[in-house]
C-alpha cells in the first residue's frame, strides 16, 4: 500500500473540524477549511484550540474529509496540549486508516476495508 506515482491523487475539497465536547470556546462551532493548503489549515486550527485541552487529557475532535470525488471519511482526533505545537492530521488519518486495515481479521464487523486501501492507495492523505 504506497502511492503509484501513475495513478493520480484525488485531491481533498475541505477538511471539518468540531470540538466534539468539553468546555473549550470552539464547542459547538465547526470549522471547515479548503483550498490547495488544506491539511496546513487544519493543522493550524488544531494548534489554536490545543492550549484548551486539560493538562492531563484531550479534546475529542470530529474530523470529517470530503474529496473533491464526494468520498468522506470521519475520524476523531485526540487533542492534547502537546499539539499546539505538533498537531498533524494526515499522519492520524493515515494511522487510523492503517490500523483498520492491518487489523480487517479482527474487525470482521467493519465492511469497507477495500474502500480503505483505495484511499490510502490514491487519496491525497497530506503527502507530499
């Protein structure tokens, strides 16, 4: 499962973000960003809502990422402290897409393994 430099990347329309609980400001105000720098924009929001999360804990953050072909995938993102100045989304996007699909025998349950691998084969996942 690595990138085919032939095949072309489906590139990402936008990428939201909502803080799914707690008492951080951005509770209940999702923020969608887009455009050639999308990943970069996302990381940077996650970044400002990290100094929020408690000191010793998260904040559960609902990811939801549309490609420009309508394919949506939804993640949660642990936020912790530490992220304000290491938040990467693509790199926890493409663990979680891999742990799902290294672990397909475990997750009998879970029917889209092959749709996975496609998106880890040709989607863009913040490579570059």
């Amino acid at each position: 499962m690595c990138q085919n430099p032939t095949t072309t990347t489906v590139a990402v329309n936008d990428i939201t973000l909502a803080l799914a609980e707690g008492d951080a400001s951005g509770v209940g105000h999702p923020v969608t960003c887009a455009g050639p720098t999308v990943w970069e924009q996302a990381n940077a929001q996650l970044r400002n809502w990290a100094p929020e999360a408690p000191e010793s804990g998260y904040l559960k953050v609902d990811v939801a990422i549309t490609w420009v072909d309508g394919t949506v995938r939804k993640v949660r993102y642990d936020l912790e402290r530490r992220d304000a100045t290491t938040a990467d989304l693509a790199a926890v996007v493409r663990g979680n897409l891999l742990f799902v699909v290294e672990n397909a025998g475990v997750l009998k349950a879970y029917s889209d393994i092959d749709h996975d691998i496609e998106i880890l084969d040709r989607y863009d996942l913040g490579r570059r």
